[in-house]
C-alpha cells in the first residue's frame, strides 16, 4: 500500500472517531496553494481545523512530534486561506487539533496549538 492510501486509511479512522465524538466533519483534504488541511470540522460553535498524524511504531518518533512547528505553521496559513475563500470572519472561533495515531492508539489533542 503506497503512502497516499495509508494516509486516507488513517485519515477515514479519524474522522470516524471524530464523528463518534461529536464532530461535524464539513470537508477532507482541503488543498490550496497554501497547502493542505487533512479534515476541517465543527464542534461547539469551533470551526476545526485537523491534522492526522499515523506513526506504525516509534522508531521515527510518535505521531503527535510529527507536528512540529513548521508544519504547524502551514497548517496556520492553509486555514487562514479556508477562512478567506469561504468568506468566513476572521472573529469566528477556531481551534487547531491533532488526531495522533500511533500504532492502534487513537489520541485527540483539542487546542494541540494556537496561531
């Protein structure tokens, strides 16, 4: 299986988890020039933006290290870029969690950085 399909595996697991947790998942894979947002949701009046981070083992270090500051960063301006294209306000609250996958472990990191 290619990268590309693990990704979407992983990516289909955690909106799943998110839906069983109450998220309104609104979009996948949102691209732009900026960049790309694994899945954008609603949840309690947030406007969420979500990175997927699957790690097999540990060997490379745990999924939630994988989102470190720079890629943080371009999730910060791919939302931005969201927010612009759909005419949403820039008061309108949002929130930047992860969903970290490490082996069978599915964690939610709520609020996992801020922009």
């Amino acid at each position: 299986m290619n990268k590309r399909a693990v990704g979407t595996e992983y990516e289909t697991l955690a909106a799943s988890y998110l839906a069983k947790n109450g998220y309104d998942i609104i979009c996948r894979n949102y691209r732009c020039r900026a960049g790309e947002i694994d899945l954008v949701a609603r949840e309690q009046g947030y406007l969420v933006f979500v990175e997927v981070k699957f790690r097999s083992s540990e060997n490379n270090g745990s999924a939630l290290e994988a989102v470190d500051g720079r890629k943080q960063q371009r999730i910060i301006r791919v939302a931005r870029w969201y927010l612009m294209e759909h005419h949403i306000p820039e008061n309108h609250p949002v929130r930047f969690d992860v969903v970290a996958i490490d082996g069978t472990d599915v964690h939610l990191i709520r609020d996992a950085f801020w922009c």
